[in-house]
C-alpha cells in the first residue's frame, strides 16, 4: 500500500516533484544493506521494509512542512542523512517515507571561534579539510568521513583523538531541531537569536533530548542545523600523499607524529595508558583490534586472510602495543618536552618503539570504515563504551571470552583479542569496543544471539553500555540502568510524538525484533509487558510477527 | 496531622520556627523576600525522597538549597512550601586519583573540597574565588564558568543521583548501572567495573536537564565530578592592558596553542577591590592600577614541569616579539611587589565568605553573560552609555572576563557595588542591569543563566525554547513542585 494520492501530492507541493520519489528503482537505492554495519543480519531481515517514497528538502522550512503532513496524514517517517549506521537508521514500517537530508548543506566557517555551522547533509571528509585549512581538528567517528557529521554527532563522535578532545556531545553547541510534531526548537544561543556559537541553555539544557551517549536513531526529531565545535591543531595542514586508495596524510613529525610501543605485558600496556593520562600529553593513545593491523596491509580480501590465519592465541598473547601520537599544538619544543615524557613513562613500563611511518591513515582525516568490513563483508561494534579505563580492560576481556567459547564460529575468529581500549579526555574515561565479523551466506541466528547475550553479561557483570534506548530491547536494559530509564525515554517520546509518527517502533524497535525472531525466543527471560506502549495504529503497520 | 509533623516523620531534622525560615527568605540578591512554610535537613537520598514524595502528593513546593550563602534569589521560596537543605549531606564519598574524579554529596563546600584534594595531590577546578561555604555541587549544576581553560574537556560533571519531582531516585550517566550505590568504592565490597565517569545516557543526556535549572528540574543527591593533579610548579604571568581589543587578539593568539592554565583579565576596580587588605585601600589601588589587568599562570603538571613551563614562556616571548610587541608580560606588575604571589594563592582557592565584593559598601549585584571575546568592549561602552543616563559612578563598576574554550568564547561579569540600605541606587543598579542587559542581548550577549530581572526578557525572546522547556518540565516535575516561580517556570 502507498501513500495516499492526497497526502503525497502534499508533500510534493513543499519540495517540487523533483525532490520527492516513489519510483521503486529509487526505493531500492534505499534498502538495507547489501553490506556493511550489521548487515544481513535478523534485525534487517526482519525489521526493515523499503521506503514507500522519498523526499529531500531543502532547507529547514521545508522539513517543518513535511513533518506537519506527515502528522496530518499519519505518515511514518524516518529522517536519513547517509545512512551509515545499517538498518536502525532504515524504514521499519510499511508505507514510511524517508526524509533524505542531503541536500541541507550549508556550511560556514567561523574560524576565530572555532565552530562550524553546517546542515545534516555535511559530511566530514570537506568538513575536516576546512578545519586543517583554518588551523583545528575534530574527531571523526568510526563511520567514516563519508558520514553525515550531525548523524555522527547525534549517535557516535569518538575515535583515538578523544584522549585530548573528549566526548561528542560537548562539541555540540547551537542547534535547530524540528521535533517529531513539526515545532521547532532551537537550542544555546540559536534560543534567542541567529547566532550558533554557543551551546548552552538558557537555563536547563534541552540538548539532553538530543541523544543519550549513543543516540536515538531519529525517533525523536530531525536536527536541521548544529554548529559544531572544533579544537585547535597546529597551524600547518597535513599534506595528502599517495594514489587511492592508498592514500594518507604526510605528518610532519616535529609537530605531529605516531609512534607505535611494543610493550612486554598487558599490564604494561594498562599502566601506559594511565601515565599517559596523568602526564597530560598526548593527542591519542591506544591499542586497537590486533587485526587492524592485518586489514592495513591487505591489499585485498584474500591477502588480508592469508596474514591473519597465521596468527593464534599464543602469538596475540604475548603481543601490546600502545599506539601515541604526539602534538606540538604550541611548538616544535612542545614536542620536545612531550616525546621526553613519553620516553620516561615507556622506560617505566618497558616499551620499546617499533618503525612507526610518518604518516596518518585514518584518524585524522579519512576514519576507515570501507576497510572495516573487508575481510567479510558485514560487522558490527556489538559494544563501544565509554567508562572507566578500569572497565574498559575487563569488558574487552569478558566479550573476548565469552564470543570465543560459544560464538565462533559462526563469529570471525580473532584468537582472544579483547578487542579496542584506550583512554579518553586525558585519562578522564576509558574506551572499549568490541567488533565481530560473520560471513553473511551463514546462518547468522547466532550473530543475533551474540550481540543480545552481550547485553546481558553488561547487566549481570554491572558494566555500563552503549547500547541502550533503542539498540537493544528497552523492556531488557530500562530497569537495569537508571533504574528505569525506559519510563522516562518512553514519556519524553510520548510527550512529543503522541501518535510516535516519527520512526516508529523506535525505541522499542529491538524489542519488537526479539518478539518477532524465533530464533531469539528463548533469550527473553526479562519482563516484556503484554502490550508495547505504542498506539494501536502502528501495529496495523509494522510486520506481524 | 500537620505538615512539620508528617515531615518530623520523614528525615532526621525539620523545622517550622520562624527564626529557622527566616534563614531562607533573603538573600544577597535585590530579589524580594519570600518564605517557606517548613525547613527539612535530610541526611540521605531517602530522605530527600520521601520529603519529595510527600510534597508530590500534596502538591506542596520543595527547595532545594545546598550552599551558606546565596546570591541571585534563586533558593528565595517564591510559593512557600519547604526548603530542603541539603548541608548535612556534606560527605566526599570517593576519591578516585587513578581515575581522576571526586563523587560528593550536595552540602560539600569549596572548602572542604579544596582542602580534602589539596591532601591528596589533586585539585578541582573552580570559578573565580568561588565562596568557600558555597555548594561545590550548586555552582558546577549552576555552570559557573571555570578560570582553568586549557582543558578541551570544558566541563567537569560525570554522573549524578537525581531525585525527580515525584520522589523517585534515578542516576544518570555510567553510574546508572544496576547495583552502583552511593558507598561504591573499592574498600567497601560493592564496587562496580562502571566507575560513574561518563555523564552522558541512558537514553537520554539526563545531566543535561538539571544543569542550569536552579532546582526546577530535579534535587541532585550526590555528584561525580573531574579533578586534575595539582600542579608542580605555578607561575604568574601580568601584563597590564589598556586596549582591550589588543588583549583578545592576543589571546585569540595564544589560547588555542593550550598555553596556561587560569587566565583572567580584570578591570582595575575589581582588581582593586580583590586585592585590597582594607575598604580604605581600594581608591588608592583602582588610582595606581592600569584599566585592565592580565593575569596569566603556567603550571608544570606531574612530569618534567620545569620543561613544560619553559616551552610555554618561550612561546608567549616569541609571540609577543613578533606580533604582540605591546604586550607586557611580567611576572610582577610593576608597583605592585607581592602581588604575584598574592593572586596566584586567590587563584587557586576558595574565598572566605563573605565576598570580597561587600568590601566597599556591603552588596553587589552581579551581570553575567556569554560572549564573543572580540566584543567585549563594545560591552563595555553599552553599559557606559547606560550608565552615563543614571546618576550611579561608572567608576563603581566591576568588569572580569574570563575566556573559555581556548578563547572561543568569554564570560563577561559586571559588579555594582552598593549600600543595602539605599533603596534608590538599589533601583538605580536594577535599572542599569535591566536596560544595559537588553542592549546587550541586542547586540548578541547570551544569558545561559538567567536570574534577577533579566528572566522575562530573556524567555521571551527564546518562545520555542521556552515553549519545549515546559513540556519537559512537564514530565520530569509534572506538578511543578520543584522550585516554582523560578526561571520560567
């Protein structure tokens, strides 16, 4: 069933009919998948539908419009920047239609403050450039900079520079926000005038309904402006090298260098990255999946794999690295003085440098999301958490163990790794992140299992998570954390969106999954109420399970 | 029953003797009096709690207060109700040096915490002479901006213990996670691997609707919050400034290189006033000091602090050599011997109550915004011209900016000193503060904290803002009970 002929030939009168589609070639364009983050997975089997139309607006006037007729006509709709983030940023009832931002690109610079003010369809890659040319840098998260920077920031935002620059949500400052029932809301100094540089209230800060440390995945409005904060950097642009895809950024390593420490223990390790943190230097710090390595020397999926088998447990045991860079952000003395610090802490805890080339890969400009799923087409971060650097080394260890005892395969064997952990705002926090690889052409039930068994190993080991709202079932984490934090996000949704018009069934979209996938059935051994809080009419929609 | 004595019910203390109410009524605000009706002293979150519940379902007001002295008539009860003082809740749960942060309860003063750090080797970073028998918890909710700018970080809550308008006791951030308790530490047996130093989620930035809401919101019941090493060696650097815009562009300059630690600039009356031993001093201080006064501290941290201080004073020599030639950065400001290390001790402590701003005659008001550096002097000449329509001496006047952000952004603060017994410079300065207040957010100044009789204006001017703010109101406090009568609520 389409929308109806009255309510799209409305929605058509907003952008022109060559802003809005329901060809269904186009549609296809916006399927799930084929591959990627947690592709073919159950929950983009069985959760995701493909669009019924697609409408890109223009400017925010626009998206207000759209989003007043959707409400009137009762049209689902979920807001879509690129789509990064697999299929919870995809359609998931029938007859929704998807509200494509890329054309909201407007993007200027205030170099003096340090801020970009940008529309959803900015991606980070020229967002990053603009910001060496103007002497800062921002983080790029894990999605690449291919992704939408407002998407990114909304959900995600984090990466090894976090050890100086620190979490996401603070980069967030001025901020206009249609919410689900069409009203506008602008946020910090967007509030009360045109002027986005600052973040802040007035009073109470509303930007708490903007995400809750991994985002909502648009259930609660469509952001349609954010200025974005950056940090300085030093004052030279790296220069880009290299033919693609093999390209890089040429460090010159008076004011920026990376150096890799091969270090004797695990403890060794831990204790580095603390003393790091203590000392204050640094722009990044971490130890990363031990198979990043392999992808960054593949030249191809075949080669990637002839590296890694050749690996086992015994050879990742007794293999730590801490990986730093260093930044002059004042001067080449700067780094003078840190690179002597950083050789007084790796005396202590026995590193010794390896050749570290004179060069970035990823960080700072590109993130590496193409080359993530390389080795087997899909994968997911099935926990990416920031806490305590204390929490960060155990919960690594603890998913390791747990996916190596009964998850693999039909899991990609990594023969122990604990995965990616590192300090954050100068030892302020630790970061983990746990990812896993299957081969789509299995049976993935066990993916699925995986990744809600992980949930509540967090529950039962008291371990906070990121995947809570809507990445795992509410009825499962919301009394765990908070306690009951589900009641207070399923009132703020209802508060909004009455009739949750705006991407529905989220947040209770895994919820539902779980209900509707056999093969998790047994799973539920938490209270799930007979009837979800959502109004009756999206049950008419959704798939039957 | 009565009220107090249901309440005597409920927590360890309560009160209704109007000698006991008469403590909250005024403040040092011109806000006009107002009086509660009962005063608890909880000891615990469940205490706090039942109060709440209590009030809940009699749909009674509740205000929470934590600190000793209050200043901009925001704990003023404006409907009656209770008062729930939270200063015997006053202990420093943990300190936690590996992972760098301090959890602690709403009654803990900046004293207490200096001194309980400074045993340690830690510190945490203040505002500008913050009072020392002021919450620690009130002022970081309250976003009192910090001196220390060279952290990217900018902000230093991590988790808290909420209690919402209906009683129920919820904690956000990482400490959200089952089985964390307010005794969570290692010595004592319930230790969990989530240490409560993330502050966003679950599922929504929680934090983020309590800070700036003056109680409105929720009644925080414990804090964890960032503390840093105490430095090794500090140096104070001043230059003194009679152009204002050269300074910004100075450190527009320097900042984002991440050179020092606090950095302030003060214009000469609050300088003066700072500085003075005696009332009587202060004329002959404002007379020798220059307009304006920068004030600059490298800090070497754990490691190598000799080295890091050197790299740092090179910088700012070669800077000031080749760009900044009128800059004079001294480590004494001639005519002053003594004052480095007099200012740097102000610096990184706590004020003895009461202010140093009742020195010259006893009251002050304050007017504080956020800004872009590059305008604050045109700040500075909108309240001249206020002033010059009213009869109050624009020499009386306080000015302190203090860059935030690597100078991204400044908070600009203006002082009137006055006599509280005279009523008509009192209206004066209420005027002043009102008309130089609206010409400044014509010209872009943001009031992210909004007291006195700015609130109005500026609630007004954020319709949708305002607007969406009651709608949250409405679910976290759904019979506004918490503080009402307070910002717009």
């Amino acid at each position: 069933m389409a929308i109806s002929r009255q309510a799209y030939k409305a929605l058509e009168s907003v952008t022109g009919s060559k802003y809005i589609s329901e060809d269904p070639v186009i549609m296809q364009g916006y399927k799930s998948g084929p591959g990627g983050y947690e592709a073919g997975l159950g929950y983009e089997r069985v959760m995701t539908v493909l669009p019924a139309a697609v409408i890109l607006p223009k400017d925010t006037e626009e998206v207000q419009k759209i989003v007043k007729i959707c409400n009137r006509y009762h049209i689902p709709y979920v807001p879509y920047a690129t789509g990064f983030y697999g299929p919870k940023t995809h359609c998931h009832v029938d007859d929704e239609l998807i509200i494509d931002m890329k054309r909201m690109q407007q993007f200027s610079w205030d170099e003096k403050h340090m801020y970009a003010d940008i529309g959803p369809g900015v991606i980070y890659s020229s967002l990053q450039q603009e910001a060496f040319n103007k002497g800062c840098y921002g983080v790029i998260g894990g999605g690449g900079a291919q992704c939408s920077a407002i998407a990114n920031l909304l959900g995600d935002g984090w990466s090894p520079l976090s050890l100086k620059i620190g979490l996401p949500h603070r980069r967030i400052l001025g901020t206009e926000l249609v919410l689900p029932d069409g009203e506008i809301v602008r946020m910090g100094s967007l509030a009360g005038s045109d002027d986005p540089f600052w973040g802040e209230g007035p009073g109470p800060d509303l930007r708490c309904i903007l995400r809750g440390f991994t985002g909502l995945r648009g259930c609660l409005g469509i952001v349609t402006r954010m200025a974005v904060k950056y940090l300085p950097f030093i004052q030279e642009s790296p220069k880009p090298q290299g033919i693609a895809p093999n390209t890089s950024l040429a460090l010159d390593e008076k004011r920026i260098r990376w150096i890799n420490y091969q270090v004797p223990t695990k403890d060794d390790q831990v204790k580095a990255m603390y003393e790091i943190g203590a000392a204050e230097i640094g722009g990044a710090c971490t130890k990363v999946p031990v198979f990043w390595r392999a992808i960054a020397k593949a030249e191809d999926k075949e080669e990637f794999w002839d590296i890694w088998l050749k690996e086992s447990e015994e050879s990742l045991k007794n293999f730590h690295l801490v990986r730093v860079m260093l930044i002059g952000y004042a001067s080449e003395e700067q780094m003078d003085y840190e690179l002597a610090v950083l050789d007084d802490i790796m005396q202590e805890c026995h590193g010794k440098p390896r050749r570290t080339k004179a060069s970035d890969e990823s960080w700072l400009k590109n993130a590496d999301s193409a080359g993530m799923w390389l080795m087997t087409g899909s994968y997911v971060s099935v926990e990416f958490v920031i806490e305590s650097l204390n929490q960060s080394v155990q919960h690594g260890e603890s998913f390791a163990a747990l996916k190596a005892s009964e998850y693999t395969p039909p899991l990609f064997p990594d023969f122990g790794d604990p995965g990616w952990f590192q300090n954050f705002e100068s030892g302020h926090q630790g970061y983990s992140e746990f990812l896993i690889y299957w081969d789509q052409d299995e049976d993935t039930s066990g993916v699925d299992r995986f990744f809600l068994q992980t949930s509540k190993m967090n529950i039962e080991n008291n371990y906070y998570s990121s995947h809570l709202g809507p990445h795992q079932p509410l009825y499962l984490t919301g009394p765990q954390y908070g306690p009951n934090y589900h009641l207070w996000l399923l009132k703020v949704k209802n508060e909004f969106d009455p009739d949750w018009i705006c991407h529905p069934p989220v947040p209770l979209a895994h919820d539902i999954f779980v209900q509707r996938a056999e093969w998790m059935h047994d799973m539920i051994d938490w209270e799930v109420p007979e009837k979800f809080p959502m109004p009756s009419w999206t049950a008419t929609l959704t798939k039957e399970a | 029953m009565s009220m107090i004595n249901e309440l005597e019910k409920l927590v360890a203390k309560a009160s209704d003797k109007a000698a006991d109410l008469e403590v909250y009524a005024k403040d040092m605000s011109m806000m006009p009096a107002g009086y509660a009706d009962a005063v608890v002293w909880p000891e615990s979150t469940e205490e706090v709690s039942a109060v709440v519940k209590y009030a809940y379902e009699n749909n009674i007001p509740v205000v929470p207060v934590s600190s000793q002295t209050h200043m901009y008539g925001s704990t003023i009860p404006k409907q009656g109700g209770i008062v729930i003082d939270m200063k015997n809740m006053n202990k420093i749960l943990e300190i936690d040096l590996k992972h760098k942060f301090v959890r602690f309860q709403p009654g803990v003063t900046w004293n207490q915490m200096y001194e309980e750090l400074d045993k340690v080797g830690a510190r945490i970073m203040m505002p500008f002479t913050p009072l020392g028998n002021r919450s620690v918890l009130s002022d970081t909710l309250d976003r009192c901006v910090i001196t220390n700018t060279v952290y990217d970080y900018g902000e230093v809550t991590q988790s808290l213990e909420i209690v919402w308008g209906d009683g129920s006791v919820f904690r956000s951030g990482s400490g959200s996670v089952h089985g964390f308790a307010a005794d969570n530490t290692p010595t004592h047996g319930l230790y969990t691997p989530s240490r409560g130093v993330d502050p966003s989620g679950p599922g929504l930035d929680f934090y983020r609707i309590v800070q700036g809401a003056q109680g409105t919101m929720g009644i925080i019941t414990w804090m964890s919050a960032k503390l840093e090493l105490k430095s090794q060696i500090d140096k104070i650097y001043f230059a003194p400034i009679e152009d204002l815009d050269y300074a910004n562009e100075f450190l527009y300059k320097i900042m984002p290189r991440r050179i020092g630690q606090e950095i302030v600039l003060l214009n000469k009356v609050d300088l003066a006033t700072v500085i003075a031993d005696t009332v009587e001093d202060i004329p002959e201080l404002c007379a020798k000091l220059p307009e304006w006064t920068l004030a600059i501290v490298l800090s070497g941290v754990k490691r190598r602090p000799e080295e890091k201080i050197a790299y740092e004073e090179h910088y700012l020599t070669d800077v000031i050599n080749t760009t900044f030639k009128d800059i004079s950065l001294k480590p004494a400001l001639p005519g002053f011997p003594g004052l480095g290390r007099k200012l740097l001790n102000i610096l990184k402590t706590p004020w003895n109550a009461p202010s140093w701003k009742t020195k010259p005659y006893g009251a002050y008001e304050d007017m504080f915004f956020i800004a872009r550096p590059e305008k604050a002097s045109e700040y500075v000449e909108i309240l001249s011209k206020v002033v010059a329509k009213h009869t109050y001496p624009h020499t009386m006047i306080g000015a302190y900016i203090q860059p935030i952000e690597h100078n991204r952004a400044c908070q600009i603060e203006f002082t009137f000193f006055y006599d509280p017994a005279n009523e008509a410079e009192k209206e004066e300065i209420a005027a002043i503060v009102y008309e130089a207040g609206v010409e400044m957010m014509n010209n872009g100044a943001q009031f992210t904290r909004p007291y006195g009789n700015l609130v109005p204006v500026i609630y007004d001017r954020a319709g949708g803002y305002t607007a969406t703010l009651k709608r949250v109101k409405g679910i976290f406090d759904e019979k506004n009970i918490l503080n009402p009568g307070t910002l717009c609520f």
